[in-house]
C-alpha cells in the first residue's frame, strides 16, 4: 500500500465502501451490512479513544508553548476574529439559501410522531456546561469543552508559574508525544474504516428514507458547497493572497477523512499535521489554533446546518420567521458554535437555535434518520475552516512558509516539519 499515496487509499477506500453497501442494499446481505457497520464502528471507536488525552494535552502545551511566541495575543485574537467572520458569512449565506429554496414548503411529514430529543441545548447549559463539576467526569463522559477549559487553565497556570513548572509539561509533551503516534497509526487505517463507514451509510439509507426530505438534504450540501467552494477561496486569494486550489490539494487528507469519520475532533492529529506539514504553518502557532478550531470552529454544523434547519422546521410546523428570528439565527450560530465540541452531530446546536427562537423542538425529530448523511458535509466543511483559518493568520503575521505551502504535497508519514522561521508578511 506505500506505493498509493495516503489521499489514493482513503479514495479506493470509499469506491469500495460504496460498492459493497450498494451490494449489501441490493442483494439484501445483511451479514455484509453489519460487517460494514462494525469496521466503521470500531474505527470511530479507536479515534475517540485518544480524544481526552489527545485535546487536554494539545491544548495544555499550546498554551504554555505561547510564551515562546512573538505577539501571542495578537495570534489568538485574530484567530478568533477570523472564526467569528467566517461563521457570520457562512451563516448568512445559509439563510439566503433557505429563503430561495425554501425547504420545507410543500413537505407533508407526521409532526405528531416527532419526538422531541432527550438532550436539548440552552444558553444556561451551555455556559455552566464549560465548567466541569467533576474533572474525572470530563474525561470519562468525554467532554471535549471541558477538557478544553482544564487545558487552557493548566496551561495558563504554568505560564504563570515559570520555571517549576517544567517537569509537568515536560510529562503532558511527552503524553502528547504518544498519543499524536498511537493515533497516527490508528489514521493510516482510515482506508479500511472508510469502507465500512461509507458502505454502512450507503447500505442503509435509501430513496424512500431521503425523498421528503430531499431539498432540505440537497440545500444542506449546496450550502456547504457554497462555503467551501466560493467562501474559502475567495477568502485564501483575496485576504491570504495563497492559491485556493494549492491548499484544497494539501488539504484533501484531511477533508476526506472528516467526511467519512464525521468527527473534527477524531480528525485533528491529520488536521494538524496538514496544516503544518503541507501548508506550511508555524508550528507553534498550529500547535494553538487548530485544537482550538477543532473544538469551537464549526461552519458546517453551526452555520449552515442550523439555519437551513430553523427555516425547515419553521415551515413544516406553520411558524413564520421575520427579519428579526433571522437575525436571532445568525447571533445563535457565531456564538453558540462551541455547544457542538467534540460532539458527532449537530443536534445540541440545532435545539439550541430552536429553542432560542420558540420553535418546536420536535422538529428535530424529523432530521435524525437523515443525520449521518447530513453530517458527513457539515464535518468536511468545519475541518476545512478549522485549515483556512490558521493559513490567513499565518499568512497575515509572517508565519506562513510559502515554499513549503507551495512545494508537490510530501507523504503524511514522514514529511519534514514545516520551518518555524518567520516569514516576512504579506503587502
């Protein structure tokens, strides 16, 4: 297999995930769906399993790596400014979709059988979920924000402390060290998991389960298209002044393992070695922004997906939304996009817009047999954000190797670092 690049595997794995669930549906071999069903699952399970350590210790040393960093917190606020921007866009743009399509008018579905989700956002659990109440809670339940919150706050308080504090983030880097490997072994199956991830899907969900939903389902893929294809690179050309079409090509890994794996956060070791390794980021820049992209920088199932999803729903149910509620959707989905941390889905967002706007959280109800089809897209269009932004602040404060973001895309496994020299900014 070494003679196919990493990219050439993940694309035979997905050809052959399609051809045997499109066998398994055709021939009714229900041995082979669940055999699709249980490669899939155990792939996801092998990268959920280094999430905690993986995201404590990412962002624990990240922090603390920021003293080593010319104008740390000029970094991380523009960083957080380009989130926000892009989320705001990619939200509005959303919004005028649905106004155009209208996807849930004409749809006759039973909203009596709808069921409201056990689990629902609200602002109150959003802010006090941050906090963990039990640290060991944090990691078990896998709380991607909390641990997260711990991260930020032990990284903080080694900054604080200096020098003693060497000996314990020499241990989380070393941490760091093992799991970013383990979890590197467990990526270079990911030709094997797409397989059955994708055969799994393919073999389960059919015309009859998509047709009344199909616009809705198509406005949910135009708009991630229309974020990925037209949003992105016209930020990368015009602000980052890099070529679009170099970055999705060193890129793709990435991309293509986030749709198939539905998960940014399982995601994030080849995120993050993308960004670096390809498109040439600072290291210790990197090292901050994309554990912190990863778990609050989410266009697809923040922006896109809740408010063609609010529209739908509003719709179905004879709600009518005005110039306001629109507004109210956009406010929800810059803000509220760290709700989704770590989570395979967007339902906590989605109920949280619903609920922040009064509309019926049954309405949910009507979108989860249909979910993992949506939220192969919406992953593939957070990780891609969660890539360009790094690049248009790296590129804006002299930390972007153009040579390197320029250079033949070198194999994953043992591709040099990028250079931590500086580079002079861009005019």
């Amino acid at each position: 297999m070494k003679r196919f690049s990493f990219s050439l595997q993940l694309l035979l794995g997905l050809v052959i995930g399609v051809a045997l669930g499109f066998a398994a549906r055709l021939w009714d071999v229900a041995w082979l769906t669940q055999t699709l069903t249980h490669v899939g699952q155990l792939f996801v399970q092998l990268l959920k399993l280094a999430v905690p350590p993986l995201v404590f210790t990412a962002v624990l040393v990240s922090v603390a790596n920021l003293r080593n960093v010319n104008g740390a917190a000029r970094l991380a606020s523009k960083t957080l400014m380009w989130f926000l921007i892009t989320g705001a866009v990619s939200v509005a743009f959303a919004i005028g979709l649905g106004l155009l399509i209208d996807p849930g008018r004409g749809v006759t579905l039973d909203t009596g059988t709808a069921a409201a989700p056990e689990r629902a956002g609200s602002w109150l659990g959003f802010v006090t979920g941050i906090v963990p109440t039990n640290v060991v809670t944090a990691f078990t339940e896998v709380n991607v924000l909390q641990i997260v919150f711990l991260g930020v706050v032990l990284g903080a308080a080694a900054l604080a402390v200096g020098e003693r504090a060497e000996p314990f983030l020499n241990l989380a880097r070393s941490v760091l060290e093992l799991v970013q490997k383990a979890l590197w072994w467990v990526i270079r199956l990911a030709p094997i998991g797409t397989a059955g991830l994708i055969g799994k899907a393919v073999s389960t969900y059919g015309w009859d389960l998509l047709a009344p939903l199909a616009k809705f389902s198509a406005g949910v893929y135009i708009g991630c298209f229309v974020v990925l294809l037209a949003v992105y690179p016209t930020l990368l050309a015009v602000w980052g002044k890099v070529s679009p079409v170099r970055f999705f090509r060193n890129a793709w890994p990435a991309i293509e393992l986030a749709f198939v794996s539905r998960s940014s956060v399982g995601t994030l070791p080849l995120t993050q070695r993308v960004t670096i390794r390809r498109n040439g980021v600072d290291a210790d820049y990197a090292s901050f922004a994309v554990p912190f992209g990863a778990t609050t920088k989410m266009d697809g199932c923040a922006s896109v997906y809740p408010a063609l999803a609010a529209i739908f729903v509003a719709q179905v149910f004879g709600v009518p939304l005005g110039v306001g509620d629109y507004l109210l959707i956009a406010f929800v989905s810059v803000i509220g996009s760290a709700a989704t941390a770590g989570l395979t889905g967007a339902t906590v967002m989605l109920t949280l817009t619903l609920s922040t706007l009064g509309l019926p959280l049954e309405g949910v109800g009507l979108l989860l047999a249909i979910d993992p089809i949506l939220d192969m897209m919406r992953t593939a269009t957070n990780v891609t954000g969660q890539m360009v932004v790094p690049v248009l602040v790296a590129r804006s404060e002299g930390r972007l190797d153009t040579a390197v973001f320029n250079a033949p895309p070198q194999p994953l496994d043992d591709a040099p670092a990028a250079p931590r020299v500086p580079q002079p900014a861009a005019a």
